[in-house]
C-alpha cells in the first residue's frame, strides 16, 4: 500500500469504525474487539510508513477543494510521523486499558465513550497529518468538539462546569486567535501550505512577525500556555483513560505539535532567529514551566497534580519550538514521544489506583504500594521519564532541549528547565515512595487488589516503552532530526 | 413543449407559485393534494432555478419583456448572476421547507387554515422571486406587497396570541417600509422619469437634482433596511420570527432577509451606483456602523434569550450585520463574503428553525426551561441543530466557515483588522449562546414536556438533516457557491473601478 | 535485653583505668624524648621540611594544643548550633 | 583470559538474579557477583572498548586505563564486603537497588565520555537513594527526598556543565576538563555536591545517618568515591581545589566534636577525609593524586569498616546516639575491637592503611609550599583521630556503661568487617606489595621512614592525651541528646517558613486580585444583562411607536448625513 493511501485510511478507519461501535453496543466484547482491531490496524498503517519518511519520502494527498487555492491537504513529514506514531500506539495500549477501567469501574455510556474516542484519535491522526494550516485548524478543531463529550461524560454539574471551561477557552482562543492568524498568514502569504524552511519568512516585519505568532502560540489553547491553561485541570473530571490518552498525548499534543509545525514550517527557524519574534513569548513559556510545576506541588488530588504537572511539561515543547534552534526542535519533537509514554504511564496508575482502591488524594496512598507493586512501580518509573532521568526516555529530550536553548543562546531555558527537574522531583516521587515507605494509616488497605489484568497490561506496555525509548530511542530521533532539515 | 417553455422560464419562475396559490384556496378540501400542488410548485420553481442559474453562468444576463412590451416601456425581467443566485437560494429554501411543512403545519395550524397557509406561503414565494427577477423598480415594490402581506398572514397563524400582535407590528412596520421604498422610487422617478432599472443606472449619473435623488435614496435605504431588519430597525424581526409557525419561520428567516438584501445591493450598485452611493454619500461608512451595532447588540441579547426562537431571531440580527459589514466595505472581496453569506446563512438559519421545529413539534414549547435533557430523547433532532449551530458559529467545513473566511479576508484587505477581530468575536459570541442550549438540552434532567418527548417523525427530520448536510456539503465544497458569489459580487462591483 | 548480671571486668574499676591512664601518659613522654634523640642524630636522622618541625617537641605540642583548641572551639560551637532532638521533628515521626 | 565485558554489566545481572531468587541461592548470587566481575575485571584490556553510536554521539561506555581500573578493583571489594555485610537482610528491595547502585558506580568510573558519565551518574543517585527510603521510618523518607533533590540538583547542574562544555568544544571525550569554561566550573559544582564541598555537605550528614544499618556501608563506599575519581580525572591540578579541601577538612572536626549521633559524626568525618583527597587533587602532583587516589581506597576500607561496625550496633541494639551507648565492648568484643582497627587507620596510625596514603598528601603539600595548608591539614589530621579515632569506639564501646547487653551481630557481618580489618593492617604494614603498584601515577613514595614515624606517633599520641585529660578533668562536651543545625537548616526551616510566609502574604493578595477582578466582571456582565436582557431595552418587545420613531430617526439621519 502506498504511503499516502495508508496515511488515509488511517484518518478513515476510526471514523467509520465508530459505526460498527455504536452498532455493537449492546454487545461490550464485541464493540470492544472492534476498538482493538481498528487500533491494531491503524497502528499498522502508521507504522508501515516509516521507513518511507526516513526515507525522505513525503507522501501527499489533496483530500478536497475547501476554497479556491485552498485545500485539505495530508502530507507526511518527520514530525507528524512523529505524533502519528505516538498517538496510534497509545490509542491502542488505551483501547486495553480502557476495557479493564471502564468495566472495573462500572462507568456509564460506554459505547459513546468508544465511539467518541475513535473519532478523537482520527482528529489526532488528522493533525498529525496535516499538510497546511487550514487542515490542522479543521482537524484542532474537531479534535475539540469529538472530545468534548467525554469530558463531560459523568454529566454531573462539575463535568458540565468542565466542559464549558474546556470548549471555552479551546474554540474561543482557537477561534479568536488561531483562526484570526490562519486567515492573517493567508491573507499575506496566499498561501497556508507547511513550507521547509518557512512560509512566512521574509514575508513579513519583525513586529508584525511577534504579533503573529503571540496569536498563533495563544489560540492554540490545547498547548495550554499560562494564561491559557485552565481547561486541563478542569478537564480531569474525564474518565481516567480519557485524561491519560487525550490529555496526556492525542488533545495535548496536538497543541504543542501545532505549535512546532508553526514555528518550523511556516516562519521557518532562521527567520524566527533572524526577527527574534519568539524571544518574548518565551518568557511566557518559560513561566509556565516553574508556575505549573509549584501549582502541581500544592494539588494533593492525583490527576489534578497530574494535569498542572502536564502543563508544566507542555511548554517544555513549546520553548524548544520557541527557540528556534534545530536541536532545540529535535528535542521538543522528542519530548512529544516521551513525555506521552511518561505521563501516560502515570495517568494509567492514577486510575487504576481509582479503580481498585478508590482513592484519588495523594493522602491517601501512603502504604498502598505494598499491595499493588506493579502500580506504583511503574508510577516510579514513569515519574523517572518526566523527570529526565536514566535509564527512561525522558532523559533524550531534556538533553536535547537543553542543549538547544544553548545553541539558541537563551541559557536562561537551560536553567528553567533544570529547576523544573528538581521541582518535579519534589511533587511526582513522594507518591510512590510514601506508598512503598510510609506506614498506611488504615488497615483495610490490606484487601486491596492490583487493578484488573487488562490495566495491567497497558501500564506494563507504556512503562516498557518508557524504558525502551532510553535504550533505542533512535526512530524517534532519526525522525525528530530530519524536521529541521537535518537530512 | 419544454423548448417552448424554456424561452418562457423567467416568466414560469413567477406565475409558477403564483398559479399555484388561488389553486391551494380551490383545492382547498383535499388538503394532502394541496400541499402536494405546492410541493410540485416549488420543486419546479427549483428546477427552473437551476436552469436559469445555468444559463446565466454560460450565456450572460438574460432579459426577459414581460408580455411582449421591450423595456423600458413594457415590465422587464432581467437575470443576471446576483439574482439568479438569490432566486436558487429561496427556491432552494422553499423546496425543502415545503416537505417539511405537510406534518409541522398539520400539528400547528388548524385544519381547515392550512389550504389558506400553503396558498399565503406560495403568495410569499411569489413575492420573493418577482422582487428578486424584475428589472423595473415599481415592480419590485409590487412584489415586495405580495410578499409582505403574504407573510403577515403566515405570521398571523401562530398558535400563540402574540402571534396576532406580532403580525399586526410587522403589517405596520413593513408597510412604514414598503411607503418609504415607494417614495424612493418616487424620486427617482421624478429626476429620471423611467422605472426600469437598467434604465434609471443609465440616467442617474446625468441627473442635476442632487437633493431630491440623495434623499429617495435615503427612503430606499431605510425602506429596504427595515425589510432586511438592519438595527436599529429591526424590532418587529424577533417577535415575527418566535410566535410565527415553524415552517414559516424557517421559510422566512431563510429567504425574507435575503431578497431585501438582494433588492438593496441592486439599489445601490445597479441603480444608483456604488460612485454615488460610496464616494459621494457616506453610505459605507453608515452600513459599517450599523452593521458592527447589529452584530454585537445581536448577539449578546441572544445570549441571554430565555426562547429558542426569539434567541435564534437575535442571531439573526447579526448575522445581517455580518452580511451588512461586507457591503459597507465595497470591495469585491467584501461583496463576495455578503453575497456568500446570504447563501449559507439561509442554509444555517433553515436547518436551525427546522431542527427548532422538530423539537416544537413534540414539546409544544420552545423555552429553554422546558427544553431541558431533550438532546438525549431527541438525538436526531438535537443533532442537527448542533450541527447547525456550530455552522453558525463558523466551525471549518461547515458552511459558515467559509462566509466568515471571505469577511475576515475582506477586512484585512483593506487593512480594518478591527473589523475582523470583531467578526471572530461574533462567533465567539455564538459558542456562547449556541453552547448554552447545547448544555441544558444534553445535560438537564428532562423537563415534564422533554420526559414525554420521542423522535420526530421521518417527514421533519429529512428535510431538516437535508439542509444540515447542505451545511456540511457547502462548507466543504464551495466550488459553486464561491464561484458564483465572486461573479455576482464581481457583477455588481463593475462600477466599483 | 535480658542479661545475667555480668562479670567484674578490669575497666570497670576506677583504680585499673587510673592506672592505664598514667602509663599512657609515661608512653607520650617517652615518645616525646624521642625528639631528643633526634637531635643529636642519634638512631635516626631527622629530615625536616621547613623551621618549625624542627623544633623539639613540634608535634607533640600541636597534637595537644591542637585537640585543646579543637573541643575548646566545638563547645563554643554548640551554643550557636544546638537544638532540641525534635527541632525538625514533624508531627507523626517516630522515634 | 582476556575479555571485554563491561565491568559493570556482571552487577546489573546480579542485580536481575537478586530479584528473582530467595534463600541461600540469593545469597550465593549476591556474593558471587562481585567475585565474577572481578575476575572479569582481572583479565580486561586496556582503552576504549565498547563503542556505541547513539543520537548523533559516539559513546564510549567503557574506557580501561589505570585510574578507572583502581577504581575498577577498589569497588569490586567494597561491593563484596558490604554484599558479605548485608547478606542476611531479607529485603529484596535493598539488595537489589544496592548492585544497581554497584553497577552504576563501576559505570561512571569506566565511562570514556561524558554523556555516559552523567547517564551513571544519575542512576547512581535514583538507586542509591532507596538504600535511604529503605529504613521506612517517616524521618528516612523525608531525608531521602532531601538527599534526591540535591543529588539530582548535582545530576542537573552536571548536564548544564557537560552541555555547555560540550557545546563550546564539541568533544564529549571524558578526560581533563579544567576551569577555563563555564562548563568546566559547572562540572566541578556537581562532582563537588557529591563529595561535599563545604555547604554543599548537608545532604551526606543529612541522609547516610538515616539509612538503612547496611544501606549506609554501600553509601558510604560508592558516590563520593566516583566524585572523588571524576575530580581527579577532569580537574586534577585545579587550585581552588586545594582550598576547598583544605576548608573540608576543616570544618567537619568541629562538628563531629558535639554530635551525638554516632553514625552522623561518622559522615562529618567522611568530609574531613574526601577533603584530603581533595586537597591532593587540587595539589595536582603526581603523588600528591597518588594520595588522593589511595587515600580514596583506603577510606573504603577503614570507613566502610568504621560505618559496619556502628550498623552493628544499630542492629543489635537499635540506637546510635553516644549518649544512650557504652561498655557494648562486654557483650560485642569482637565488634569492638574491629572498630578500633577501624579507627586506627583513619586516625593514620603507622601500621595502618590511613598512615600510607593520607602522609602522601601531606608530604605534597610541603613540597609545594602550600605551609598554611599544611598546618590545616596537620590541625585535622589530629582532629580526625579526636573524633574517629577516639570518640566512636570510646562512647559505643565503652565510657559509661548504659546497661546494654547484646550479642555479637550475625556472622557474615562480623567476617565483612574482619575482611575490611584485615586489609587496614595488611595495606597498612606492606603498602608497596599491595596497595602502591595499583597507583596510576609515576611518583616514589615510602611512608616508614622514622621521622615520619615518629612524628605521627607523637601528634596522634600527645593528641590522645589531650583528649583523655579533658575527659578526666570533664572539660570535655558532654553528650547531649540533641542535634546540631547545619546548612541544611536553610532548606529544613528558613526555607518552609519562608514558603508559608509568602504564602500568607500571596493567598489574601491573590484572592483579593481575583475578587478584584470578578467585581468589575460581574458588573460588566449585569450591565449587558441589564440591557440585554429579555426584559432589557435592547431585547424587550417595543410599542409600534416607539418602532417608528425608530424609523424617523434613521432616516432623518440618513438625510441629514446626505446633505452634509
């Protein structure tokens, strides 16, 4: 199959998979084969296209006319491939995972839960695969709006409160920036094609340039840049596989990853450099990046914890994309793959500590790593990840960004990022090592259980390729190096 | 027989439907083969449409003598781009809202009214498409009567008493408006003594009496503006719109305004002429201000309607502004976003009042109260307008996206990006409002009304979810509508260089 | 721990411990006559590296004055950094 | 039999096969770990002998010259003595992360480039903290965490130095890096946090005394040692280093005096000894490193054997602090007297291993004419005997009598420290058969010659003598139970109520801010509300009137505009 058919039919397949879905609800076994199959294919397809991109092939495919001169456009690059990947394989460890939360935790509507998933991870695919401005807008924003039903999937007033913070400020700033800068790039350039080397570049004055990408980097709210990061806190009233993979990889990432494509290839990293239009926005990354970690530090529920701590490391892409350097790039691209398998792993555990010993305080756990080892070591481990530390994937692209802000000149990132490796220290480790250490002041801690298998499976699988990606991380790098142009 | 006819196809457009209404009144004892007379009427006015759009597109402006009298002398019909597109447009409209209306009207109007319904509503299409084809300025106020008074009717049938009320403001206002456009034409007779208007175009620019042709212009202007509802005249809209019955509020809201909009963009480009309209007077400047007021008054009151309807009417106020805003910048990039607009906005605001319709036709209600947890008994239904509301938001591939697209761009081009900020603004306004029933009827624990709702039946909801998948279907391919809205902007704007 | 009552060990008598002490101070005087051998060459040749090692009785001297000042200066010390065993104490700790 | 097996990959499969086995057999893996690796190690080429092509760089895992292979040796035994030591433990946990921590030691000293030199160094940190953790008493686990953060601060501060350094030379090799750059200084504040420059220490008294009895033999032979070796390679020569290490010998003594807890007194007394080798680095010479480095093995030996005993008294008894032991040498004489060979050879008494090597660094400090160093030096020599030479074995083992009775510690710990004993006196009596032909550096040196021998017995004697005829005459400082603040006090107090302070001034401001800004908002949207609103003017449903006059007024305006 060719690359760009198989690009194609990975966007395709979960959409219409979402009808066998909803058809075979009555039958959960069945509705949930379907979800695996279509995520192991899906999987497949992405993965077929890999060597090709190494390659240096770029599969291209015009999908539809949206206006004249103007279209829907797929094409494969490093980076895509990139998310795609990422995205593709988690869907599927989330698929298994979910079985295992969803049943154990006798949630409601699952069916539309399923459904809604499979559309979300084809507006992912859909991002992922982009191959000019318009398309990523289009699929951003169904990514939004597919997610946003299971966001307020409990359906009680703090979900519905939720889901108004989320679609707010994801549509209002996606509508009121983003667009307003899709349509001002259109405007100057005629064009909204994703451009080596950058479609913008020269086009346009220094300040007029800053002006541009401020609206760009704050009308991508899923990249949840302060002051635009409340939703993702309040978006954790999702059912757990929800926040792990949406807010963890599919919804996030696919802010952070528009806003790298943006930044390498519509401005172009040397025109970035040569206008310094991203110099100030740092700022604003770099301030994410330590207020995130200390607002994590003082949340004592896990997945709030979780999510501030997601927005802290969001803008470690954001500041490697804002940069402009191509090591600096390479490392943000790569932080996309690691952090999701870190705090994926994490958020995996957080629900499975939900669902087998209902608890959701950090408090609380003192004591429970004794009883679900698994769980918590694989906490351990993810926590490793998103810290930076050997011998998980983490370790690469905190190299790699650090050592971009010093190609780039802006020490001061080197030192943010390093503070925040220590801050995240402080708030990811207590929790396990208080659930292994310290003496639980309840006693019927002891009948808790590990979560069931099928969470089990999925946190083994992403705590393994935490690991993995520190012992071979080259595919991810091959393809991280290869976006700035680096052959 | 059809080659004779197709010479004759402007003429057919009108005395289709206007055959078709005295027929409803005599027919009136079979009330299915009625409604299928008018079903009939306008799938053929559909049809001829399409062909005249056709022929237009591949041979230029048609003009058509009515009876056989050449212009200026005799009345002309003349077809262009701009008005064929707007005649596709509120054929369009009719053609689908008519299946719809067979089970809406048969629940909402008394039986032996609904032969008086269809005839009143075949009036009103009659009306539009005369005002819309003619080339002779007295015509089109004739026209605009036909239509006028038809709709007062229409809007008289509500089942709710402010129905009457409502009905009995829009008579008043809308006659205040047919005087003024009447007085208009008035003075424009008088320096220029002709009616037909590629004639008077011809004239004007020689004409010495400035005042008298400056102050007609103002009573088009204001005549006109009350019929598109331009703010602040648009007072009577909300209340006609919420208490009138579904099929004519969604028949209405989806063509009235847009055949006023048509008549005035052919007052001021073809008639008058943009030199006089823009350079000389300052109706640009005016049209913007207006247009900005109704935008941002519009949708915030909407925001805080507690009626579906009355909400849904706000919004249409501005959304006329949206349309206002492109012909107050008198580019043809500005004119084209209108011209777009008025297509996809008839698209919008029809699947929206039908899908309204639905929900009317099982809860008897549309307050937001009573409309709570219904999304979850009527998922069809609910679906389209969800759809349909994120058209009007602007979401990309629905149809909304594109207008709004072309406005922005229009706005940058002449460098107001105020102006576009103000435009994304309004759709941030519409999530507002559009979310806000999008919670209560997803979320709320049903109403006693929602508690007995079911799905609609099969006869509202296929046309309703036809004119939301025509949302989806023009907002991905906009081959036709941009094309053709770029020709007719481009049509209009030739006095423009 | 249970024990029986232990044996009389030699250093739990005072007298015995006395009497260790005063060889040991015989032993460093001993050593420290070394230094006078040193001096006149005899046993060893003694390789001084600047003035002050040479001086008799150098090492001897700084070892005691050394540990004098130590624990003189320490207890000084303990009036600045002294705390109660709990001063980090949290609540919840054992002991 | 020669062989390239990375030297620490023996470790990282023992630590494999020590967490799936129980029982004696976990016992004969653990045990015979280190004895493998070390026949490996025996038998090991010399150079770069694995090479691996990892994102972009060329790494090299494993280098084989003479300073990694003492260190090669010199970990390989202090692994097998505290493995011996803390055989009979039944924690898994501990044991495992214990070879890690082995492994990952044995990693950084045989890492030819940096990049795998911070990538050990980090798993030196995260595996050795545990042997914290592992006590699970809540004053363990908060210590662990300080000691991870300040590790990890050490790691990140490393990777900044190691970026910068490698950004401005390009050259990842791990070899002399010196203080030109930015990054050389970087580099040198990390080693330095894990060898306890002064005031970057606290995590060293902070934490060791909190681990585990064994935890703290393994800590106490690994991260400071690998500082200790990284220093020496990168920054031998360097002179802020004989400064610094002068200032850690130094100070520490003063502490050490008035501590209670034993095992703490014997960390203080760990930066007094890494503070001679640092010194010895800083001196740069060829024995004065020679120093350095044997002094780093022998201070292994002796205060592996010194923190074994005190683990031996903290498992049988359960307590450290010197006022709640003594007379324990009743029950545990021979205990007792392997902590005195202990304390014998870290005071360098001649026949012990401290005498062969610290002498070195001392004599080099003369040489250069470092003087006032070198009474620094000689003031802390005497202290160390002060403080680890007399004070532990005297309070544990016998001052007052507190009445405890216990039994000899297990076997296997009483052979750990019989072993480490062993060596003290075999090193110390025939030094150039054992310990000097493994130095890497060129230089002569003979420590028994009677001068030196001499003049050591009379400092350490007359030393002694002044400590007992302190005690005699009670000027000496009682033990007191209570504990002594460090810098660590900074982070432990100021810091935290620093934080709640801020935090009292912030939450009032910040809530005020928000309701600062709810209060305009609020009014804003009651004004839309008010106008907009289904009964505001611009919503509600007009008389015809009024509508008209509407009318009037637009088109008035427009004529007016028109005629203007």
């Amino acid at each position: 199959m060719s690359p760009a058919s198989a690009m194609q039919l990975a966007v395709a397949l979960p959409v219409a998979a979402s009808v066998p879905i909803v058809l075979t609800g009555r039958s959960p076994n069945l509705r949930e084969l379907v979800t695996l199959v279509t995520a192991a294919v899906v999987l497949g397809l992405v993965g077929s296209t890999v060597p090709d991109v190494l390659a240096g092939e770029r599969p291209e495919l015009t999908l539809l006319q949206l206006l004249p001169g103007l279209s829907l456009t797929f094409r494969l690059e490093p980076l895509g491939m990139i998310f795609a990947l990422v995205a593709s394989f988690l869907w599927l460890v989330t698929s298994i995972y979910s079985i295992g939360y969803m049943r154990g935790h006798h949630e409601q509507n699952q069916t539309r839960f399923y459904a809604c998933f499979a559309l979300a991870i084809a507006s992912a695919l859909g991002v992922a695969f982009a191959g000019n401005m318009l398309t990523l807008f289009v699929a951003y924003e169904l990514l939004s709006l597919s997610t946003y039903p299971l966001v307020t999937h409990a359906g009680t007033d703090e979900a519905k409160r939720a889901g108004r913070l989320y679609l707010g400020i994801l549509m209002g700033t996606s509508i009121g920036f983003m667009l307003l800068a899709v349509m001002w790039t259109w405007h100057i350039t005629g064009s909204l094609d994703f451009r080596e080397g950058g479609l913008l570049a020269g086009q346009i004055e220094g300040p007029a340039a800053a002006a541009l990408l401020a609206l760009y980097v704050f009308g991508i709210g899923k990249a949840a840049v302060m002051p635009f990061h409340r939703w993702l806190p309040a978006a954790m009233v999702a059912p757990t596989p929800v926040s792990a993979l949406l807010h963890a990889v599919a919804v996030v990432k696919s802010g952070v990853f528009a806003i790298l494509k943006i930044c390498v290839y519509l401005f172009g990293l040397d025109f970035l450099t040569s206008t310094g239009a991203s110099d100030w926005l740092l700022y604003f990354a770099g301030a994410t990046i330590l207020i995130g970690s200390l607002i994590a530090m003082r949340q004592d529920n896990l997945k709030a914890r979780l999510a501030y701590s997601t927005i802290s490391q969001l803008s470690y892409i954001v500041a490697g994309a804002l940069l402009a350097s191509s090591l600096a790039t390479t490392g943000a691209a790569m932080h996309i793959a690691m952090h999701a398998f870190g705090k994926i792993t994490l958020f995996f555990c957080a629900g499975a500590i939900l669902v087998a010993a209902h608890k959701t305080e950090i408090s609380q756990m003192d004591g429970l790593g004794r009883v679900m080892p698994l769980t918590f070591s694989a906490f351990f481990i993810g926590s490793l990840s998103i810290i930076g530390l050997p011998p998980t994937g983490g370790t690469w692209s905190k190299f790699y960004l650090a050592l971009g802000s010093l190609e780039a000149g802006q020490m001061w990132i080197l030192v943010t990022l390093m503070i925040s490796s220590v801050l995240n220290i402080a708030y990811l480790l207590p929790i396990p090592i208080r659930a292994f250490f310290a003496v639980s002041a309840d006693s019927e801690s002891q009948a808790i259980k590990e979560a069931p298998l099928p969470c089990l499976i999925a946190i083994g699988a992403s705590t393994a390729g935490c690991l993995y990606l520190f012992f071979d991380p080259s595919v991810v790098y091959e393809l991280a190096r290869r976006i700035a142009g680096g052959g | 027989m059809l080659s004779v006819l197709a010479n004759d196809l402007p003429a057919l457009q009108v005395v289709v439907p206007l055959v078709s209404a005295p027929l409803c009144l005599i027919l009136a004892r079979w009330p299915r083969i009625v409604w299928l007379l008018c079903l009939a009427a306008s799938w053929t006015s559909l049809a001829i449409a399409i062909e005249l759009l056709d022929q237009v597109l591949s041979g230029g402006t048609i003009s058509y003598a009515m009876g056989g009298w050449a212009a200026p002398w005799g009345i002309e019909y003349r077809i262009d781009a701009v008005n064929a597109y707007v005649i596709l447009i509120v054929t369009g409209i009719a053609s689908v809202v008519m299946p719809y209306a067979n089970q809406s009207v048969a629940k909402e109007i008394p039986a032996d009214r609904v032969p008086l319904f269809y005839a009143l509503l075949m009036l009103c299409l009659t009306g539009l498409l005369g005002m819309t084809i003619t080339g002779d300025a007295f015509n089109v106020f004739v026209f605009l009567e036909i239509s006028s008074l038809s709709m007062y009717g229409l809007i008289s049938m509500g089942r709710d008493r402010r129905a009457l009320t409502s009905a009995f403001q829009y008579l008043v206002m809308g006659t205040i408006g047919g005087t003024f456009i009447l007085v208009g034409i008035g003075f424009l007779y008088v320096v220029t003594g002709t009616l037909n208007m590629a004639d008077l175009a011809m004239r004007l620019p020689e004409v010495t009496q400035l005042r008298t042709l400056h102050t007609g212009f103002a009573f088009l202007v204001v005549g006109i503006g009350l019929k598109l509802a331009m703010f602040p005249l648009h007072l009577w809209l909300p209340n006609a719109y919420a208490y009138a019955p579904s099929t004519a509020t969604a028949f209405i809201a989806a063509t009235a305004t847009k055949v006023a909009v048509y008549a005035l963009l052919r007052f001021v480009f073809t008639v008058i002429g943009p030199v006089i309209a823009y350079q000389d007077l300052p109706f640009g400047e005016i049209a913007k201000v207006l247009a900005v007021l109704g935008l941002v008054t519009g949708s915030f009151v909407a925001i805080f309607q507690e009626n579906v309807k009355r909400m849904l009417a706000y919004s249409s106020v501005a959304q006329i502004g949206y349309i206002l805003l492109g012909i107050g910048l008198a580019t043809v990039m500005g004119l084209t976003a209108s011209m777009l607009h008025l297509f996809n906005h008839a698209l919008i605001k029809g699947a929206l009042f039908m899908a309204v319709g639905c929900l009317f036709y099982r809860t008897r209600s549309v307050r937001l109260d009573d409309l709570r947890g219904i999304g979850r008994k009527m998922p069809w239904s609910f679906g389209a307008f969800v759809i349909a509301g994120l058209s009007l938001i602007g979401v990309p591939l629905t149809a909304g996206f594109v207008s709004k697209w072309y406005l922005v761009q229009a706005s940058l081009e002449v460098g107001q990006w105020p102006l576009a900020v103000l435009v994304l603004g309004g759709s941030l306004l519409a999530i507002i409002y559009i979310w806000r029933v999008v919670e209560i009827a997803w979320f709320g624990s049903p109403s006693t009304r929602a508690a007995e709702a079911t799905e609609a039946p099969l006869g509202l909801l296929i046309p309703t979810w036809i004119l939301v998948l025509a949302n989806l279907y023009f907002g991905t391919h906009t081959g036709l509508t941009v094309g053709v809205a770029n020709l007719a902007a481009r049509t209009l704007a030739e006095g423009l260089r | 721990m249970n024990q029986t009552p232990d044996k009389k060990r030699y250093l739990d008598d005072p007298e015995n411990v006395t009497r260790l002490w005063r060889r040991f101070v015989l032993a460093c005087a001993l050593v420290a006559a070394i230094d006078l051998l040193g001096l006149l060459e005899v046993v060893y040749h003694r390789h001084i590296a600047f003035f002050a090692e040479g001086l008799p009785g150098f090492y001897a001297a700084w070892g005691f004055i050394a540990i004098a000042a130590l624990i003189f200066l320490a207890k000084q010390l303990r009036r600045l950094v002294m705390r109660p065993e709990d001063y980090y104490r949290e609540p919840g700790d054992a002991d | 039999m020669p062989t390239e097996l990375p030297p620490f990959l023996p470790f990282l499969i023992g630590a494999l096969l020590t967490a799936v086995t129980r029982g004696r057999l976990r016992s004969a893996v653990m045990l015979a770990t280190p004895v493998v690796g070390g026949i490996c190690l025996l038998g090991i080429d010399s150079g770069a002998l694995h090479q691996v092509q990892l994102l972009g760089y060329t790494l090299t895992p494993v280098r084989v010259d003479e300073l990694s292979m003492l260190f090669g040796y010199l970990f390989h035994l202090g692994a097998f003595i505290a493995i011996l030591y803390a055989v009979h433990i039944k924690d898994t946990l501990q044991h495992v992360v214990a070879m890690i921590y082995a492994a990952s030691a044995l990693g950084a000293v045989f890492a030819g480039d940096l990049i795998s030199f911070f990538l050990s160094w980090e798993l030196l940190t995260v595996s050795s903290v545990f042997l914290v953790w592992a006590r699970r008493t809540p004053q363990a686990i908060r210590a662990g965490f300080r000691y991870l953060i300040l590790q990890i601060g050490s790691g990140v501060t490393l990777l900044a130095g190691i970026l910068i350094h490698v950004h401005a030379t390009g050259d990842i090799s791990m070899g002399h890096i010196g203080l030109d750059t930015p990054g050389g200084w970087l580099i040198m504040l990390a080693l330095g946090l894990k060898c306890g420059f002064p005031m970057l220490h606290m995590w060293l008294t902070d934490a060791y005394p909190e681990s585990t009895p064994t935890g703290a033999v393994f800590l106490c032979m690994f991260t400071t040692k690998c500082a200790i070796y990284a220093l020496t390679r990168s920054f031998a020569g360097a002179d802020p280093l004989i400064y610094i290490g002068t200032a850690m010998t130094f100070f520490p003594i003063f502490f050490a005096v008035i501590e209670n807890d034993l095992r703490r007194v014997l960390a203080y007394s760990m930066i007094n000894q890494l503070g001679f080798m640092v010194c010895g680095i800083g001196l740069g010479t060829a024995l004065a490193l020679n120093g350095a480095v044997s002094h780093a093995f022998n201070d292994v030996l002796f205060k592996g054997l010194l923190f074994m005993a005190m683990g031996a008294v903290l498992t049988m008894t359960g307590r450290t602090r010197a006022s709640d032991l003594g007379g324990l040498y009743k029950s545990m004489p021979q205990t007792a007297t392997l902590c005195i060979i202990g304390a014998a050879s870290i005071s360098a008494i001649p026949l012990f291993c401290g005498f062969v090597s610290k002498s070195m660094i001392m004599q080099s400090a003369l040489n250069e004419g470092h003087m006032v160093v070198w009474f620094f030096l000689l003031f802390a020599s005497v202290g160390v005997l002060e403080h680890a030479g007399i004070k532990i074995p005297f309070f544990a083992f016998f001052a007052h009598d507190s009445g405890l009775r216990p039994p000899e510690p297990p076997t296997n710990m009483r052979l750990a420290m019989l072993i480490a004993a062993v060596l003290c006196v075999v090193i110390g009596t025939a030094p150039a058969t054992t310990l000097y032909p493994l130095l890497p550096f060129a230089a002569e040196y003979h420590p028994y010659d009677a001068t030196h021998v001499i003049t050591q017995l009379q400092l350490l004697m007359f030393g002694g003598l002044a400590v007992f005829w302190m005690m005699r005459t009670g000027r000496y400082p009682t033990e007191e139970r209570a504990i002594n603040i460090d810098v660590d006090w900074l982070y432990r107090r100021i810091l935290p109520s620093g934080i709640s302070s801020a935090e009292n001034v912030l939450e009032p401001a910040w809530s005020s801010l928000k309701r600062g800004a709810a209060r305009p908002l609020n009014g804003l949207i009651a004004l839309l509300f008010r106008y907009h609103g289904p009964q505001g003017t611009l919503a509600r449903t007009w008389p015809i009137g009024s509508m008209v006059i509407w009318v009037t007024v637009l088109l008035a305006v427009f004529v007016v505009v028109y005629y203007l």
